[in-house]
C-alpha cells in the first residue's frame, strides 16, 4: 500500500470517527434540529426594517401559549383554572407569566398605571365625540352613569373622574375580548350551556427545541386532562400556541424520516440480498450509506449551524443515491468475474469519480442561491455523495471476498435489453426519435401552473386548526400573517403617523372591509393628541352643560383635578415609559424601540376581507406598511424559482462542456441526451397531470440531472457490451426510485411533488441511458452472457471475452 493511500486511508478515519462524536453530541443538545419553517428562508428583500419588526413580533408571540378550560358552568370552570394555573406555576422550568385569575394586584397595576393620566387618555368612543364636535355628550354619559342601577366602583372615584373617563378607559381597552367578564376573579365566557375559563402563559424556551417542545407538550396533555376533571367536565381543554404545532411538525418530520430511511434501507437490503446472495456484501454496501449520512449530518452541523428537519426527509433520500457506488463495484465484481473486490474498484474507478464530480456539481450549484433551505439541502447531500464515494475507493479493496455466484435474472434483462437500444438502425432514426420525444413533451411543458405559495410547505393538522379556529372564535385573534408597520423617529412622530393610519382603518371597519384593529395609540395616544384633548376637556368643563352638571351635584370644583394635569407640565404618556409596566403587557410587543432608523410599531388586524382596500387606504402614508408575510415569501419564492432554473440551466451548460471534453462532440450530445430529455419528460408530465411546478420542481430537476448523467456516463466508461454495468445502474434506479417513491408519501405537499418529479425523472433515464452507448457487436453480446459462471457456491471465473479489452 503506497503512502498515498494511506494518508488518504487515516484522514478517512478521522473525518468519519470526528462526525460520529459531533453527531451523538449534537444529538444529544438542547436544540440538534431546526423545526422553524421560517429557517428555511431566504432573508427579506423588501423593507429589512419592517421584516425584522415583524419577525420580532412573531417571536414573541411564538412563546404565547392560551388555554380555554371548558366546564358545565362558571364556577366548575373556575376550579378547572384554578388547577390548571397552579400546575403551570409548578413548572417554572417549563412556562412563565402565567395569568390565571386576575387579582387585586393585577387592577391596582391598571390604576397606578394609567389613572395619574385619565384626562389624557380617552376611549375611542369618547374621543369620536371630541373629534365630532359632541362635547356635551361625554356630560350626558356621565349623568347616564351616575344613575345607572349597578354604577359600580367609578362613583367611588366621582371627586377625581367626575366624567368616569377612567372607568369607560379600562373598560374599553383594546384588544379585550368583549365575551369574557370577570368571575371569582377569573376571565369567564359564558355560552348556552358552556362557560370556558382562559388561562395564559408564555414558554420559558424557544418552541421550536424538538426536546423542548416533546417534553411540554407531553406534560401539557396530563395537566390539562387533570384540569379538566377538576372541572368536572366532560370536554377537554382547548388550548392553542406555536408549540403545539412545532411539537406535530416535528413528530410528523421523524416519522417521514423513519418511514423513508427504513423503506429505503430495507429494499437496499433485500435487493443485496437476492441479487449478490452474500451477508458480506449486504454490510459492506451499507457502509457507504452510514458514513454519508453521519458524515453530512456533521459536517452540514458545523458549517452551517444547524441542520433543519426538512433538511433531514431530504436526505433520507440519499440511501437511493450513495448506496449507487457500492452496487456498481459489486456488479462489476459479480458479473464481470473480477478477481476480487480491489480489482473490480480499479475498473469502475473513473466511472464512479466522474459521476460523483457530475452529480455534486450539480448540488453544489444551488449553493450560489442565498436560500438557507436549498443551500442546506444542496450542502448535506454534496458531502454526503463525497464520504460515501470516499468510503467505496478507499475501504472497499482493503476487503478480500469469495466471488458467489449472483442472480442470472437481472444480467438477462440488461443483455436483452442493451443489445435492442444498440440495434442496428439508420443514423437518422435516434435523432428523429429526440426530435419526435421532445414535440410530445412540448404541449405538456407548455401546460405547467406554476405555484409559489408558501403554504406548499406546511402540514397542518387539521385538528390542530379546528381547535385554534375555536379559541379564536372566541378571543377575535388577530391574523397572525398581516400587519400595518408604522415607522417614526421617534415615539411621537411615530404616533402621530400611527393616528393617521387609524383614523382610515375606523373607515374601513365602518363599511365592513376590515374587522377590527389594534394598535398602540389606541392605549397611548401622542403628546399632541393628549396636549389637544386636555384643552377641549377644559373648554367643555366650562359650557353650559358642564355648569348643569356641578349643580346636579352640588359641587362646584367637581373638575378641580382639570386644572392641574400632567399635560399642563409638560408631561405626557408614552409607550417607551410603559413597556416595564404589567397592566402595559398586552400592547407590549407592538412596540419595537430598537429598528434601525428609529422606532417601529404594529397594527394587528383582524378579519381582513378587502386587502386591496386596505393597501389603498394608506398607501399615501409615508413609512406605513401593509405586510402580508404569506404574500411577501410568496414572492420570494417566486423569484428563486427563477433564480434556480437559471442555476439549472448553468448546471446543464457545465456538464455539457465536460461531456464535449471527455468524449468529443459526436460522443458528447450523445450521452447529454439523456439528462436533457429526462428534464424535458420530467416537466411535461408535470404539466400532463396537473401537478404544480415550483422551486422544488427545479430541486428536483437538478437532482435528476446529477443522477440522469451517473447512468450516461458509466455507460460511456464501461466495457463494449456493458451488460454488468447495466445491472449496477438497474438496482441503483430501482433503491433511488424506492427512497423518492417513498418521499412522495410525505404528507407535505412540497416534498411529495420533489418525490414525484425525481421518482419520473430517474425511470426516464434508467430507460434512455443506454442509447447514449457506444455501439456494439452481436457477438460482445453472446460472449458476455457466457462469462457469467455457472450456479454454484464457488465459481472459477470463465475466461475474459476477446472482444472485452477492459476485462481483466
């Protein structure tokens, strides 16, 4: 053994002993796997301000975890609460701000916050009026309240809120649902025969940690079982969060993993089985598949950070393509009747290193794409091609193994069928065929729809989604995609912006084209704003009207607190004094005081029927922006879909060039046949069937093209006949067509279109690779057939046919 070899022979080991040790580490971390489908995307293009605020608020509101206790009536819902909270306390290495019953503390917090402020912040009722000129009306309300039966706690409060300003304030904050009322202290919604108790809290981890998310979630289904026979009910507890959904994407990913991974490797196993009839070869040839695997799993870990659980389906699929390598050596062993193992290596050699070279160029040329998913995706699968191909040069020939006699069945069919695609036949025939092919294809190529939406790569559950949409029903959640970003500043021009938005988004709610909204000046108006309803407060106190109602009272300085007010001070409310404050909590995470050029709020929107309208109506706004997130990724796969098909046409452009200098021109467009026709059969069955195409067609497209010139180039490089290399690329398309047939089972519509485009493309190729074959004698045919031994259990190898001079 050369010194070469066996320097290549100890890097070899260290490299798979260093992915094996990175792997159970990294395994065993808080966070091994990426379940966001977020991570998968590219960066924003448009507005980075605006994006990185709005994937702010989708981060925090990934912690939010809401839960509705269902109970024959509201005390039973109380206690079924009461029992959930307590459990959810218990485990603050779990969950935190958990908000069960709301305490005294809790309203105190509400009147420390916002009463020193109650002549500056009004309802939006109230302030209508003001803005409408109904000054008087806000004397008329507060006469209604002082006589209405159940007046509650504001009359307590006269001397200082005459106008119950306050009060009307905290009842009409925004973004309180309506439907729920305090009960025992507790938030209770009452309906027919049900009442519903809402508990809350947040996650103390980042939900997407697939241990993180397992051991919650499993936790969470026995606490709310017990909370809801402490409520002695018979309907479970609702409950709804990010978590949940990252716990079923995952589980849902692992269990595509493991059907594909041991789909794929138990045909892989039965096929080494019956066709070379040895155990030895069956573990050898899984040993290229292991350490490609382990290999790209560690070093795609330490490069780029993390590896994502879409990343991990995808390659699952790589059993298909790295055991390719170890089928090829031992068909050239068994069939060819060479000596042993090493030699049978050496004859396959620059076979198996072009077509390693060809396939991982065209993987590693999606890594010009700045799209994490398919960089991610491209990198796993180049390194693991490149260990398992390492694995078949390097460790195979150190193995020396007793020849078997192999299957006679899979040489016939290859014989029969090589020597009908090398038939003699005039020279136009093959070029008329391609033609006659490619018209067919046309029409179909011509009918592709092409689909962006990113909605192609979620899963959902659909009872997951019944039981948000019935929290939802009754909280009015906001949509969790569509946003107005508001930017300023700072917090008063920002403020002032936000006003003009909300004063048109009043108009559309008016004429029903938007549902509702919720934004931060809603709570906190600007300082103008606050400084203007001041002064028309204090211009209306001294009307006529406001004259009627000191003397219904006998109390001629009910509105003494007017005339000294924090705005007379200069003082007004702002977002950034209130974002420590817990009765605040609710409006906190509209409010992003770090952006880059200033400040930055949110308008959460609810029920959007005209989105057009909505755009329109603030288009005129300056740095105020209408973000639909589905839209926007949309849009950005849109555009590396193109991205990629000119990759894709690059990819073709470079194998073209190295085909034309290996084999010359005539041999060149000969063997570029092949890819160039399956990608054109490829698309138009696409088209044919209704299938929609988008950037996971050119995926899958570029993974055919890696594959589709593997079989033309060991056709070119194999001996005159070729039969033994025919059977080599025979068992490698029937594995890689099983782990791809398998991942078009996968219940994410993505992945299934990718297993369906790859699973056509490498059965057009299997079938048109040959034709890109050097011709042949009838009689290299016949003498072939005969160097097969016979069956037994130790064959002598017949003698090498003359007409063979690659055979040893």
């Amino acid at each position: 053994m050369s010194n070469t070899r066996k320097f290549y022979l100890a890097l070899w080991s260290v490299v798979v002993l260093a992915s094996l040790v990175l792997d159970i580490r990294t395994l065993t971390d808080a966070r091994p796997i990426e379940t966001s489908l977020l991570a998968l995307l590219p960066p924003a293009e448009r507005n980075p301000d605006a994006e990185a605020a709005a994937q702010a608020h989708a981060d925090r509101m990934s912690r939010m975890l809401v839960f509705l206790v269902q109970a024959p009536d509201a005390d039973a819902a109380v206690q079924g609460a009461k029992a959930l909270g307590k459990q959810l306390r218990h485990r603050p290495d779990l969950f935190a701000r958990v908000t069960a019953r709301v305490s005294a503390q809790h309203m105190k917090n509400y009147y420390d916050t916002f009463f020193p402020w109650r002549w500056q912040v009004l309802s939006a009722p109230h302030r209508q009026q003001l803005d409408a000129g109904h000054d008087a009306r806000l004397i008329d309300d507060a006469i209604e309240n002082l006589y209405a039966p159940v007046s509650g706690p504001a009359v307590g409060l006269l001397e200082d809120d005459p106008l119950f300003l306050f009060s009307d304030f905290v009842r009409r904050m925004p973004g309180l649902s309506p439907s729920f009322s305090l009960h025992n202290g507790y938030l209770i919604s009452e309906r027919a025969d049900t009442a519903v108790a809402l508990v809350t809290c947040e996650t103390t981890q980042d939900p997407f940690g697939v241990h993180y998310a397992g051991h919650a979630v499993d936790w969470l289904t026995r606490a709310t079982a017990e909370a809801a026979e402490a409520a002695n009910s018979d309907q479970p507890v609702l409950w709804t969060g990010m978590l949940k959904y990252a716990r079923d994407s995952a589980k849902m990913a692992q269990k595509e993993v493991s059907v594909i991974g041991t789909g794929s490797m138990l045909g892989i196993v039965l096929l080494l089985l019956l066709i070379y009839r040895s155990p030895r070869l069956l573990v050898l040839g899984l040993l290229p598949l292991g350490v490609g695997v382990a290999v790209a799993f560690a070093v795609t870990t330490v490069t780029l950070g993390t590896v994502h659980m879409l990343t991990l389906v995808f390659g699952a699929t790589l059993a298909g393509i790295c055991i390719d390598y170890s089928l090829h050596a031992f068909s050239a062993f068994a069939y060819d009747t060479h000596k042993n193992l090493a030699a049978a290596i050496k004859h396959i050699f620059s076979a198996v290193s072009f077509g390693m070279i060809s396939s991982m160029l065209g993987f590693l040329c999606l890594l010009i794409a700045p799209f994490p998913g398919l960089r991610q995706m491209a990198f796993f699968s180049a390194v693991g091609l490149l260990a398992a191909w390492s694995t078949v040069v390097l460790i195979f020939p150190l193995f020396p193994l007793p020849q078997r006699t192999p299957a006679r069945a899979p040489l016939k069919a290859m014989t029969a069928y090589l020597s009908w695609t090398q038939r003699p036949r005039p020279r136009w025939a093959l070029p008329v065929a391609l033609v006659l092919l490619l018209l067919a294809a046309l029409p179909g190529i011509l009918r592709l729809d092409f689909n962006d939406n990113i909605n192609l790569l979620r899963n959902d559950n659909p009872q997951l989604t019944a039981e948000e949409d019935a929290i939802s029903e009754l909280l009015g959640a906001s949509d969790k995609s569509r946003f107005i970003l508001v930017q300023g500043r700072d917090a008063e021009s920002l403020l002032q912006r936000e006003e003009q938005v909300v004063s048109r988004l009043h108009g559309l709610v008016a004429t029903q084209q938007l549902g509702g909204f919720l934004a931060t000046s809603q709570v906190v108006p600007s300082a103008q704003r606050q400084q203007q309803d001041v002064q028309r407060l204090k211009a209306l106190v001294r009307s006529d009207a406001a004259q009627r109602y000191r003397d219904l009272l006998d109390a001629p300085n009910i509105f003494a607190t007017l005339r000294d007010t924090p705005a007379d001070k200069g003082r007004y409310l702002s977002p950034p004094d209130l974002l420590d404050q817990p009765a605040y909590a609710p409006y906190r995470n509209l409010w992003f005081p770090d952006v880059a050029d200033g400040v930055a709020s949110l308008i959460l929107l609810e029920n959007i029927r005209d989105p057009q309208a909505l755009q329109a109506a603030i288009q005129d706004i300056d740095h105020a922006f209408y973000l639909d997130r589905v839209q926007s990724i949309s849009d950005i796969f849109r555009n590396y879909r193109w991205i990629s098909a000119w990759l894709l046409l690059g990819a073709y452009t470079l194998v073209f060039a190295l085909l034309l200098k290996r084999y010359g021109l005539r041999r060149g467009l000969s063997a570029f046949a092949t890819p160039l026709l399956t990608a054109a059969v490829v698309l138009a069955v696409t088209g044919y069937t209704g299938l929609v195409a988008n950037l996971f067609t050119f995926m899958g497209l570029m993974l055919t093209l890696g594959i589709s010139i593997d079989y033309t180039i060991f056709y070119s490089e194999s001996s005159h006949q070729g039969a033994a290399t025919g059977v080599g690329i025979l068992l490698a398309a029937i594995t890689t067509m099983l782990s791809f047939g398998l991942l078009s089972l996968s219940a994410t519509p993505a992945l299934h279109a990718f297993g369906l485009t790859v699973l056509t493309g490498i059965l057009t190729a299997l079938l048109l690779a040959p034709f890109g074959k050097r011709p042949h004698s009838p009689k290299a045919s016949a003498n072939a057939a005969a160097a097969l031994p016979a069956e037994k259990a130790t064959p002598v190898p017949a003698p090498a046919s003359p007409a063979s001079p690659e055979a040893p």
